[in-house]
C-alpha cells in the first residue's frame, strides 16, 4: 500500500504532503475547492498563531477516490499555539461572503475572558483574545435606560477589570507625596471635584491623590497572612495558613472580646450617622448594616444573607422581629400592625388557610369525615421541609429593621455558631469591613495594577489598556472610582465587575412606610466620610433586585450596564 500511493509517510510526519495530495485527487475528481495559491509550510504555522483563520480543506474521501461534494469544515491543525478560540467567534462566516465582527461583549461570570500573557517585563505588554473595545448591547441585556449615573449596587465586589482606548499609566507609581496626600485625603474625608475631561491624567496630581483615596477601606480583625475577604467557602484558600488561635480557648476569648469592642464601636458610628454602612462576614453568612436615609429607608436597616432555619429560630427566641422580603405573606391573619413577623409565624399562618382551603370542598360534598385527613405530625413536617428548603438561597434573606438591629447587635456577640469551631476558619472571628475608620479598625487598600493589552478587530490589532482592581470593592469605593475614570478616560470606558454571590441579594427594594426626603438625608449625613454625589447614589432606593452590575460601558458620558 505504502508503495502504491506516491508520497505515502508512513508514521504521518508530513501532514502538508497528505493534504496537497487530497486537494490534488479532489480537483482531478472533480469538487470544487476554493483555496488560495499554496503558502510555504512556515506559513500556515505562523497565520495560526496570529490568530489568523486558516483556509479550509475538503473533507477527507475514501482511500479509493469515491465521494460526493464535500463541505468545508475548519482547519483542525489552527491554533497550534493551543490557544483556545475565543467564546463569542462565530465557527463559520456568514452567508455571501461577508465579515461580522465577533460578540464583543465581555461577560464578567467567566473569569477567564481575558487570556493575560505577561511577556517582557520593560515591555509590559499582554495579548488579548479576539475582542472589540466597545461593548454592544441588546434590548434584552440592558437592565436599564441610558442614563448619566449608574444604579446602586450593594453586592461587595471581589475583582473589577476596566478597559479603554487610552492609557491607565496614571493610576501606577504613584509619587510618596501624592500616596501621604491621598490618605490624608481620606482620613479628613476631602471632597475632590475633577473636571469633566483631563486633557494629561499623568500629570494631574490631583487626580493621582483621589484615586489613591478611593482605594482605602477598614478591616477588623487583620492578618497579613490571611485572606480575610471573602469568609464564604474561602476554607481552601486557607488551609495551612499558620492560625494559632485554633487550639488555644484563651487567645479565642481574647479576639472575641476585642472583635466585640470593635463591632460596637462601629455600630455607635451607624447610629450617630458618622458611618454610613458597614458588613459583617461571617463564614456562613454576611450582614449588611445601613445608617437611616440609605437605601431608600427611614430607619436603620440590616439585611442577613444566606439564612438558614436555625439561624432564623435562634433570631425569633431572642425577640428579634424580622421578615423575609422576598416572601410573600399570604392570609387574612396577616399582621395588621405594620411590623415585621417572625418566619415561623407568618409561615404557620399561610400553612393553617391552606390547609382550611385545601379540605373546605369536602365539607361541601358531605364525605368530610369518610376522608382521612394528614395528622398534626404530618403538617409539622410539611411545614419544617417548606422552611429547610429555602435555606442557603437568596430568598432567604432576612430584613431587620430600627430598634431590633440593636437586638441584633448583641445576639451576633452572644451567639456561639458565629465562630467556626473546626477547619481552617476555627476561632476566627467574623471579618468587619467599613469605608471610615473605627475602633481597633486596620487600613487597608485595595490593589491596583495597570496593563497594556492588544484586540483584534477587522482591520488587525488594536491597541487596548486595562486597569485591574482587586480586593473587597465596596459601593463607595466603586462610584468614587468610575468617577474619576469618567474624567481621565474622557467619558469613555468598560468595565467587568465580579461580584460576591451571596452579596448580591442586598440589592432588593425594601418595604418602607415613607421615603425620607433628600435633602434631610444629605444635612444628616454631611459627615459620614462619603462624597455628596455617592451619598446621593447610595440614598437610591435599589432596583437591581436579587442581581447586581455584571457589565457596565460608559460612551460619551452616559452609561449602559447589564446585571
């Protein structure tokens, strides 16, 4: 067989050799194949690893020439730099012939959209799959009309990937004086007022000493060596990290006792509106405290998610008054009062008209006592597996409001199943994060890094720059730093946003009684360290519901985003 076929490689070393070899019995039998004239070898190698598509070939015939007309498929041998195809390309080209441009929208739920490859050290350059600088949505996609200032969003962020047609070099190196400004900045809570449009960033120190101030956050407890941020599932980023706290009862009372003082000092901050809001992270769950005026609500608001069952009776046998916003309550029982039902009340309630609906029919038949209705032990497991079900989901989120989240205060002090007693989080206490400083409070910032990328579009490669923040992005920090970036870029940017899952319910619209006025709010929180345009987003009352900010492009000054 080896000797009948001219150009036969027995151990299929020369793969250009078979295919001409194909393409030349193909066009002797007849099948078109439209191909340009033949490359040298070194050729199609280095179209593949420019991302280049290569040209295709006919489907492979039988070894004794029979075969009909064969449909083109991609080259199987491109990509032999064994890059991966970017998510959004289309396999093939569209009819007649025309080029479309691929699905630029960069989806923040996977993380490795961007393909980094850092290169040379001087030269600081990185590749970029295939991708075009601006973001194109759908109806279906946006969450809301254009509009010049962006929603509010409570979800805690843990990465933010901004990218635009100019540099970031602003935001690197940034001079000892302009670093000791930006605290001081932040410490006196500074108002800074840029312009619309900053014609050299890299010279604006002004600009370089409040991007400096918007990276500051405060953390209690704070263990360089330890990731405190996020606490949900972070056992594996944990394990082996020394924790000499864990077999010492001793050293636990201690950080309790401490972690305990710290709580409260903060608190005091909330309710004397000198902080405006502040989370509690726990390795189960995260809190959520607002001063009054935030979030649309007169009064000072805690939301707790993800809950469980006995997370919620321990809170109801402490006469903590409480409600799951995304519950519906149901009945004529329904309280009239206008405060907030326990679940294991409102729950017994909606089960007990059920239960009278679901056998008020057989009352009318007549055959009511022919027909064995379930016992009581029946009814209190239905009811028990309807509460367990929700539990660890977002509509499991519970709202404690005004005087109960003082109730609440010292039930999380008090309560033993706040700590984890085994695994690498044992005798660790909840993590504490706020945007002004507290009592035993650590600063902290969050980490920046500027990076050059290149997108391929229609006409080849494009110059792209990047900005990467990481670390626990609170609301604050990310309105005070779109603000800055709405000036240096010129109006012109996109951002990836990747939030904390659990995080993300605390954008639901609360039940409220009245809408505080504006105005009050701004005079009453004049000193909570925010910015007045951020306090004036952060008065919004929210309205992504249990999603939060995914995608956000910003376009000669006005916003689209997609949640």
């Amino acid at each position: 067989m080896a000797q009948s076929v001219p150009g036969y490689s027995p151990s299929f070393k020369k793969p250009p050799e078979l295919l001409r070899l194909r393409r030349k019995r193909a066009q002797n039998r007849g099948v078109a194949v439209s191909s340009p004239p033949e490359l040298p070898e070194p050729a199609p190698r280095r179209a593949a690893s420019a991302g280049l598509p290569l040209r295709p070939f006919p489907v492979a015939v039988g070894r004794g020439g029979a075969g009909g007309p064969a449909a083109t498929r991609r080259n199987p041998f491109a990509r032999l730099d064994n890059q991966p195809w970017a998510a959004a390309e289309p396999p093939d080209g569209p009819p007649g012939g025309q080029q479309e441009a691929p699905d630029p929208f960069l989806d923040s739920h996977q993380e490795n959209d961007l393909l980094w490859e850092e290169t040379l050290p001087e030269r600081k350059t990185v590749t970029q799959l295939p991708q075009t600088p601006h973001i194109v949505f759908s109806n279906s996609d946006i969450a809301s009309s254009e509009s010049t200032e962006l929603p509010v969003d409570w979800s805690i962020k843990t990465r933010l990937l901004f990218t635009s047609s100019q540099p970031f070099t602003w935001a690197e190196h940034l001079k000892a004086q302009e670093e000791a400004q930006g605290l001081i900045q932040h410490c006196r809570s500074t108002e800074v007022t840029l312009p619309q449009s900053i014609q050299d960033p890299k010279l604006s120190t002004e600009l370089r000493c409040a991007f400096q101030q918007s990276l500051i956050y405060w953390v209690h407890p704070a263990f360089p060596w330890l990731p405190l941020f996020p606490r949900i599932g972070a056992d594996r980023k944990m394990t082996g990290k020394t924790s000499p706290w864990s077999n010492d009862e001793t050293l636990q009372q201690i950080l309790m006792s401490d972690w305990s003082v710290s709580f409260t000092s903060l608190y005091n901050l909330l309710k004397t509106k000198l902080c405006p809001y502040f989370y509690v992270c726990t390795y189960q769950f995260t809190v959520l405290f607002r001063a009054a005026g935030l979030a649309g609500s007169d009064v000072i608001t805690a939301l707790i998610s993800p809950t469980t069952r006995g997370l919620r009776e321990a809170m109801k046998n402490e006469g903590i008054e409480f409600s799951l916003p995304l519950i519906k309550e149901s009945g004529p029982k329904k309280r009239a009062s206008g405060t907030s039902l326990g679940y294991g009340e409102e729950q017994a309630i909606s089960d007990e008209d059920e239960e009278e609906e679901s056998f008020s029919w057989l009352e009318e038949m007549g055959v009511q006592d022919k027909i064995k209705k379930p016992d009581i032990l029946s009814i209190k497991l239905h009811k028990e597996k309807h509460e367990v079900e929700m539990d660890h989901r977002p509509e499991s989120v519970v709202l404690v409001k005004g005087i109960n989240t003082l109730t609440l205060l010292n039930f999380l002090i008090n309560c033993k199943s706040l700590v984890a007693t085994s695994g690498p989080q044992a005798g660790l206490p909840p993590t504490i994060l706020a945007p002004v400083a507290f009592r035993g409070a650590t600063m902290q910032m969050l980490k920046a890094r500027s990076v050059n990328v290149k997108t391929q579009a229609l006409s080849g490669y494009k110059a792209q720059f990047s900005l990467e923040i990481t670390g626990p992005v609170m609301p604050h920090s990310l309105h005070s730093v779109t603000m800055l970036l709405r000036s240096s870029q010129s109006g012109a940017f996109c951002v990836g946003l990747y939030p904390h899952e659990p995080t993300a319910v605390f954008n639901i619209c609360l039940p409220k009684n009245r809408v505080p006025d504006k105005e009050v709010v701004h005079k009453e929180l004049a000193n909570c360290g925010l910015h007045p345009k951020t306090l004036e987003q952060l008065s919004q009352i929210p309205s992504l519901g249990k999603s939060s900010l995914r995608n956000v492009e910003m376009r000669d000054y006005v916003y689209n985003w997609r949640s």
